[in-house]
C-alpha cells in the first residue's frame, strides 16, 4: 500500500473536543472517573488526565488491603466458627473485635465509592456507587449499633466481603482495560528514543521530543523512522506493518510520505519532520482508541439510567421489608432491620456498570488490532443492525489513483496540443482525476502553460472551467457538456465504447467548440469485489454512489457485482440519496474517503472512513479502517455482533442473578420453610455477579478467532 497512514492530525482537535462530552465507562466513582476523564468531573468545571496504571494500582492497593482485614474479620465470625469449625479466641470481646477489624477496611476501601456517591448525589443522579455505600454502610452501622447499643449478631463480615469483592471486581476491570490500552500505546514505544536531525550543516543525535515541525532528518538502513515527515532525498523500502497490516514492504523515494516507528530497511532516507509528539499517525490512533473505549454504548446508557431507579427502588424495597416484618409480623427489631440489611445487600448489583464498559474495551482493542479503529461505542454497538452498505467509488472501492488511458482528439487538434490545454486547466484542482491528467503532462514533459490560467472555477460535480490567454476552456463530464450546449456527438461513438469499459470521460471544449476527450482508468482493490460478496452473504445490500457517468458506473458495479448503481451523483446529492436509504427503512452503512463524502458520513447510521482518505473524512466518520480493505466492514459487523451478545449476557447476569435473591432475602420463605439469608451470604451472591460479569467479558476474547474473513 503506497499511502502510509497519515490523516488523523486534524481529528486531534476534535476528538479533545469530544473528550469533554464524553464520559468514560464508570460515572459510578469519584477517584475512577479522575482517572479516566468523566464527564461528570467536566460538569464540575474540572478536567483530569488520564492515568490508568496509577488507578488500576490504587484499586489494586485498595483491594489487598481490604482483603487482609475481611480475611480477620471472617476467622472470628460465624461462617468460621460454624462451617468451617475454627474457633480463635478474640483478645477483647469477639463484637467489638470484629469492629475493630473491620473499621479500618470499611473507611479505606469504602472511600473509593463514598466520594463517587457524594458525587453523584450532589448532581442528583444516584448511581451504584451510591447503591454500594448503602448497602457497605447499613451492614457495618447494623452491626455497630449491635455492639454498642442493642443486644443481636454483628454482620462485620457482610459488609467487609461486599467491599473486597466489589473492589475486585472493579480491580480486573481496571487491568483489563489497562492491559488493552497498552496493547495500543506499545505502538507508541515502537519510536526510537533519539532522531538525528541536521544542524548547520552537522548531523546531531536528540532526543526524540526535541525533534520540531520542519527538522531535516536522516534515517539510516534497520533505523526506525522518528516522526512522520516526508521523504527529500534517498530510496529505501520501509515495513509499514504496524499500521498497515500489510507484511509487504512499501518503496519509499522523494516526495513520498513516512510514518513514525515503522522500519526503515535496506536504504539511506533524509526526511523532513511533518508532524511530531501527539500528532503523529500513531498518538492519533492510540487517541481514537482511548476515546471508543470511554465512550458509552446505548445498552450502558440505558442501564445507568435504570441504576438510578434503582438506587431508590433498592432502598424503598429495603424499608418496606423492616416495615413489614416489624409493624405488620410484629418481628424483633433485630430480625427486621437483618432482613432489610440482606435485601439492600443482595439488590445491590455492582455487575451491571461493569456489565458493558469490560466488553467495549477488549472489542476495540480487537478492533484496533485488526486496524479497524471505532471511535465510540456507540458506533460499534450500531455496527450489528447495518443492512446497507453505500459506498463511494473513486479512492473507496478502487485505487483511488487514476491514470489517463486514451485522449481522442477533433481533427483541428493533435493529442500533444490536448493535453497540453488540459494540464493547464487541472493545475488548479484538486481532484484525483485533474491530477492524472497533470501528472500525464509531467511524465511526458509537455509544458502547461498554467501562468496563463486566470479565473479559474471549479464545478463541483462536473469540472472546471477558466481561460487560457484569451481562450475561454471548459474540462468535464458528459453533462456539463450538455449544460453549457456543446456538441460532442462527433466523439460519441467511440468514447461509448470505451466507456462500456469501465473508462471514465472528461471531455475538452475551447471557446465553446469540441477540442477532445480523455479518458482516465481507476483500477478496481484487489479485494473490493470479495469486500461485495461477503456483504451480500451476510444479508446486506450493497449500493455504489459516484459522480461518475452512467455507462462506467455500470461497468464498474458489473465487475464488482453491486446491483445498486447511481450515477452523475453531486457531492450535495450523496447525503440526500442516504437519506433516502434511512426513510425506506435501512440502516445505513456509508464508507468515502473524499471531502465530498463527509455529509454522506455524517447522514449515515455509521460513518466509515477509509485510513488514506481525507482528514475531513476520517473526522465525520465513526469508524475508520486503517488497512484501505473494504473486507474489514465485516470484520466489524461481525466484532460488533459478538460484542453486542456478549454485552447482553453481562446484563442478564448483573440483574438476573441479584434479584432472583431479594425474594429470599426479604424473608419470603421463612414463615413456611424457615429460610432466611443473612446478609453476609447476600454479600456473597452479590459478589458472585460481579466476578461472574467480568470473567464472562474477559471470555470474549476466546471468540477473536469468529472474526476471520473465512
């Protein structure tokens, strides 16, 4: 692939915009969102960076010390004296032991979700961390009150297990979220430490971050490439694999374009910096991976917003129980305020914010290593419902590198003379077919004469116009032939026959008179036509949108085999005709890599850009597939099925399995067969959700090898 990697330096600016609005997985937490840049903390008016490994080593801290006092805590409890038969003798009284034990873990561990639940209750939206605070507060406040002010068993060790689990449930959320975080950022450590940058005519080795914007450097044979930048003198080959996937190394001479921490091979380079530190290709890629993997799935936004009623719902469905057992069975205090304990206890599903942020976080790492970066998770939860894919043309399904074929000149003009006006009138554009036509010109070394352009118009959609000298020249397609009434029938028939062949048309008029045409080929991916067929395999249409004539238009779709062909479509017109799509009821895949494509990639369901397209492109898109590889969209759709299951799974667990336990919990049974949960087996079942949750998202791994294009 000759095109490296380079377009995500104006996405920077963007993605630190949405960075703002943007909240990570865990609204939950106070010292976790600090961490990861919630977007609660920005409602504050405050911003955090984000250091995962010092979280996850906090969390990580938190736990052990947790842990080492809930295991005291229990060997003087009742689930060692009576299951495990061990009895130890407590230096004072066993009650006030336990609270001296259990103090310290409660205040340590438990400030993790205090300061989330104080959070989260100052901006009145309750969420689990509020619901874990009441639940750790009630058992420990219950069993303080049992040793201090009235006579009944302590449930230290309810409180304590609740906490030690919860915190390790959180614990391996955090590494595995680090550990696929770094699995991205080790691209990062793939640049050299130092560079070798010219300084007055002297070659000097500096540290890598002292290397600015327009430094010329020199890259010796097995040196890696320090910054982005491009090539000004010397020919090498340089592996591009770590962004490209592709194992093939890239020729590299003046002019082409180089990416920091790939792998300079077997020739001398002298490059120029182009973009250095955060903006090069590879920050950007670890950025929008960062971002994806702190951005909320609908499934995740629907469950915080039901953790809200649940907090309430939980407390309520608590007081209710004391209310029913001591006003309404007239049970001992004791025993009412136990079963209300059990009950906050056991509804208290911590699982389900974990339930869908531990899935979002390997899939985009999976994604990203299959060089399918997803932006947010939105995107790769919509991914699943797609059963339309609209695909430009130029640059998309082909090469996105045309080159002139024919010129078919009037009798009054000879193809030199053609092509000669032509290079002059592309000079001032930008499109892919203007720069073959002047790139035809340089390679036979015909002189353009574009001093002599003035007034040059480009008509998006159609072609150019301006005037040479005193010549007014018009270069287009078929249509604005007709528009400006200029009669190319003398060229008709032979340029049908080459348009039969997939050719595409831009006609040459002088001085409102037929002058020629020339015809320029794009040649098809290698892989677009398998890209079509794997789509429709999976149940979905596939539509072709381009600005190109009718006949090559078809004869493209014909070779790729897309039934849906639309022709002559303007750059305005593309987001209309995907409008179109979403009103008959599709959901709506769009994939461009051009400016004209952007408002088509916005108006889409999912926006999908392709890695060497424009950066306008790469920053209106939801996914962008680094790889140019058109076969990656099912890749994604099939990641996002995957993940989108699995997510599922996690929230069937995180809510099934509590609440199966409030009944029991509440005492429902115990009148008739004498079955009662104690609260420090509540803590237990609750526990067991949360680990269950985080070892069932950790599974999803084990299905990467489902993403195969076999």
């Amino acid at each position: 692939m000759e095109k490296t990697k380079k377009k995500f330096s104006h996405v920077h600016n963007k993605i630190d915009e949405r960075a703002g609005q943007v909240g990570h997985f865990h609204e939950s937490h106070d010292e976790y969102n600090k961490a990861t840049g919630n977007n609660q903390e920005d409602m504050a008016g405050v911003s955090h960076e984000h250091h995962g490994p010092e979280m996850t080593g906090k969390i990580r801290n938190l736990f052990i010390i947790t842990l080492f006092f809930t295991t005291w805590v229990l060997l003087y409890s009742p689930i060692a004296t009576e299951l495990l038969n061990i009895r130890l003798r407590a230096p004072v009284d066993n009650n006030l032991w336990q609270f001296l034990l259990a103090t310290p873990a409660v205040l340590i561990g438990g400030s993790f979700f205090y300061k989330g639940a104080w959070r989260a209750l100052r901006f009145r939206s309750p969420d689990m961390s509020v619901l874990i605070s009441t639940a750790v507060l009630a058992s420990y406040l219950y069993s303080v009150g049992a040793t201090f002010i009235y006579a009944g068993e302590v449930y230290f060790e309810a409180s304590l297990m609740l906490l030690t689990f919860v915190l390790l449930g959180h614990w391996m959320e955090a590494i595995t979220r680090s550990k696929t975080t770094k699995a991205v950022k080790a691209l990062l450590d793939l640049t050299p430490p130092t560079a070798r940058i010219k300084v007055e005519e002297e070659w000097r080795e500096v540290k890598l971050e002292e290397v600015q914007v327009g430094d010329i450097l020199m890259v010796k044979p097995g040196e890696k490439i320090p910054v982005d930048g491009e090539v000004i003198d010397g020919f090498s080959s340089v592996d591009e694999s770590m962004i490209t996937g592709e194992s093939v190394p890239v020729e590299k001479k003046h002019g082409d374009e180089l990416t920091g921490g790939t792998m300079n091979q077997n020739g001398q380079l002298i490059m120029k910096a182009t973009k250095v530190g955060s903006d090069t290709a590879l920050a950007q890629i670890v950025k929008l991976v960062e971002n994806a993997q702190k951005s909320k799935a609908e499934a995740q936004r629907v469950a915080d917003k039901f953790a809200q009623y649940l907090v309430i719902g939980v407390i309520t469905l608590g007081i209710l129980t004391f209310v029913a057992w001591y006003y309404l069975l007239d049970a001992p205090v004791v025993f009412a305020l136990s079963a209300a304990v059990a009950v906050v206890v056991i509804a208290c599903p911590d699982a389900l914010g974990l339930a869908t942020p531990i899935a979002i976080v390997l899939a985009t790492g999976m994604g990203a290593r299959r060089g399918i970066l997803i932006k947010n998770a939105q995107a790769l939860e919509r991914m699943s419902k797609i059963n339309m894919v609209v695909v430009d043309k130029t640059g998309t399904l082909t090469k996105g590198e045309p080159e002139v074929q024919e010129m078919i000149v009037t009798p009054e003009w000879t193809e030199e003379k053609l092509l000669q006006v032509a290079s002059a009138i592309e000079q001032g554009s930008e499109h892919v077919l203007a720069k073959a036509i002047v790139k035809k010109a340089e390679v036979q070394k015909i002189e353009s004469n574009e001093n002599h352009i003035r007034d040059f118009n480009i008509i998006p959609g159609h072609g150019a116009e301006g005037w040479l000298k005193e010549s007014h020249v018009i270069i287009g397609n078929r249509k604005l032939m007709e528009e400006k009434n200029i009669d190319i029938t003398p060229l008709l028939r032979e340029v049908t026959e080459l348009q039969e062949k997939g050719r595409t048309v831009m006609y040459l008029a002088v001085d409102q008179k037929l002058a020629g045409a020339i015809t320029v080929a794009d040649e098809v991916k290698p892989t677009s036509a398998e890209a079509v067929r794997m789509l429709k395999n999976q149940g979905i249409d596939v539509a072709m949108l381009t600005g190109d004539n009718q006949q090559t238009a078809i004869a493209i779709g014909k070779k790729l085999g897309i039934d849906l062909v639309y022709s002559e479509v303007l750059p305005q017109q593309k987001a209309e005709y995907i409008k179109k799509f979403k009103e008959d009821g599709k959901f709506v895949a769009m994939v461009g890599d051009g400016v004209n494509d952007a408002p088509a990639l916005t108006q889409a369901d999912i926006g999908l850009a392709v890695g060497a397209g424009t950066d306008v492109a790469i920053e209106s898109a939801d996914i962008v597939l680094v790889k140019d590889d058109l076969r990656d969209i099912v890749t994604a759709v099939k990641l996002s099925k995957i993940t989108l299951g699995k997510i599922r799974q996690n929230l069937f667990w995180a809510v099934a399995y509590n609440f199966a336990a409030v009944p029991v919990a509440a005492g429902i049974f115990y009148p008739t067969f004498g079955i009662m949960l104690r609260p420090e087996i509540a803590a237990l079942a609750m526990s067991g959700s949360t680990i269950t949750v985080v070892l069932s998202s950790l599974l999803l791994r084990r299905k990467e090898n489902r993403l195969s294009l076999a």
